[in-house]
C-alpha cells in the first residue's frame, strides 16, 4: 500500500528517479522544468527542505512499498490559514483514482499545517486534474494567470477545509 510521507533528504534519489521517467508525461500538461532544474537538483532539493523546515511550504511524497515515489503532493506559500496546492502522479499510476485519494488525504492532513482553506489552479486542457480536484470537494474560483499554470489558460479552484469532499 502507497504511503504518503513528509518529504525527507532520504528521498531525493527517488524523487529524481520519479522526475526524470515522467519528464516527457508531466510536459504534456504542464511547462517542462528545463535541464537546469535536473543539473541544479541537489541545490534545488535542499532549498525545497530549507522551505519545509520553516514552515512556509509542506512537501510531500507517495511513496510505493519498493521505495520507488508514485507523485508529489505539495502545499505551498502557506500563509495565514490558506496554502496553495500542487500534485503529479506517475503516468504508471495516472488514471487509477491515486491522485484523487491521495489529495483528499492530504486535505485531511492539513489542518496540521493550520490550514483552513486550499487553492489549486490547473490548465483548461487537464481534464484529468480537474476531475481530481472537483471529487477532492474542490470548487472552481475563477481564472488563472498563464503564468500560474505553465503559460496555459486555466482554472483557480478551492476547497474550504472541514468540509466533506464528494464521495465519488
């Protein structure tokens, strides 16, 4: 059974594992990283803990009974009650209800951080992500910038925390 754990530095060769066989599927629905987040990820990755262990972000991996990571699930720019969110999923994995348990855990999980509402935008073309936002109880709230979903139209949507998400 997948555990989704805090992100830890024991699961950075797994995280970098998990990025580079999902490269090509991830740029399919969201902007390629670019070859300088891959050189730089070391760096990078500790900046990433730097962020957790002051609280301003919650990182965290799902991890398979191998070891091997099936998504990131993220809380970002946590500030006064409200974080936004951000989640991938392995292309193995895509498509098998993952992402959606996986986010409505970490829903559950995130009064933990203090948290009351959660926000998450997506592309007008990610179908998939929006269905795993909305069965998550998330609501659409208006339009996102490009700019906040990879130079791509989109959608803000929100879930207030405390209320129940749909039980499909």
């Amino acid at each position: 059974m997948p555990e989704l754990m805090p992100l830890s530095a024991l699961h950075a060769p797994a995280v970098l594992a998990f990025e580079l066989e999902n490269r090509a599927y991830f740029a399919d629905f969201i902007s390629d990283r670019g070859d300088d987040y891959y050189e730089q990820f070391a760096d990078r990755y500790t900046a990433l803990l730097a962020e957790q262990e002051d609280g301003t972000c919650a990182f965290h991996v799902l991890v398979a009974e191998d070891g091997a990571v099936l998504g990131r699930f993220n809380l970002y720019d946590i500030k006064d009650g409200t974080a936004e969110l951000g989640y991938r999923v392995a292309q193995h994995v895509a498509g098998r209800g993952v992402a959606t348990s996986t986010v409505r855990k970490l829903c559950t999980q995130a009064a933990q951080h203090g948290l009351r509402t959660l926000r998450a935008a997506t592309s007008l073309h990610n179908i998939a992500s929006q269905k795993v936002l909305s069965k998550a109880g998330f609501v659409p709230d208006g339009p996102a910038d490009p700019a906040d979903v990879g130079g791509r139209p989109g959608t803000w949507y929100r879930r207030e925390l405390g209320l129940p998400s749909s039980p499909l």
